[in-house]
C-alpha cells in the first residue's frame, strides 16, 4: 500500500473505528499499529490468511465508504486550513469526541 494512501486509512480509522465491529478493528490495530502480519493475526484467531486478509480489505473499503457519505475527515481538513491555533485545536477536540 502506498505510504500516502496508507496514512488516509489511518485518519479515517481515527474518525470511523467506533462504526467498525469489534473483531474489524481488533484486526485492523494488530495489523496497523501493532505491526503484525496477516499470517500472525491468523494464527491469533485461529483463522486462515485469506480470511484476515479479505476483513482487512472490507474495512478499508467501510472507512472509504464512510469517508465519502459523511465527509468528517474532509471537513476537519477545511477547518484546519481556515483557523488559527487555538481554535482549530479545540474544534477538532470537539469533533474527535
């Protein structure tokens, strides 16, 4: 994954995760924070590798979808670019809750 794309799918996580089910986003942090690889997180749930890799692909593609219905990451982009610090700060606090 290109490192540019792959940093959107982090700021969306951080956005959507709570829409994700709790086995998605067990999936997706062992593979993106926690830096495990797709035959590690097999081997955790006792699943095949195709099957972790297919969750992981689907999740992605929610955090896109919901990225493109709801647009949150995209507004708080545009109110970043518009405020001063201070504000922008508390805003996107505001936003995160």
């Amino acid at each position: 994954m290109q490192i540019e794309k792959h940093d959107y799918i982090l700021e969306l996580y951080d956005f959507y995760s709570e829409l994700l089910t709790n086995k998605q986003r067990a999936y997706f942090e062992e593979y993106y924070f926690d830096d495990l690889s797709i035959g590690e997180i097999a081997q955790n749930y006792e699943l095949s590798r195709n099957a972790i890799y297919d969750q992981l692909k689907k999740t992605c593609e929610k955090l896109l979808d919901f990225e493109e219905k709801l647009k949150l990451n995209a507004k708080s982009k545009k109110i970043e670019e518009l405020l001063d610090e201070p504000l922008k700060s508390k805003i996107l606090d505001i936003i995160k809750e």
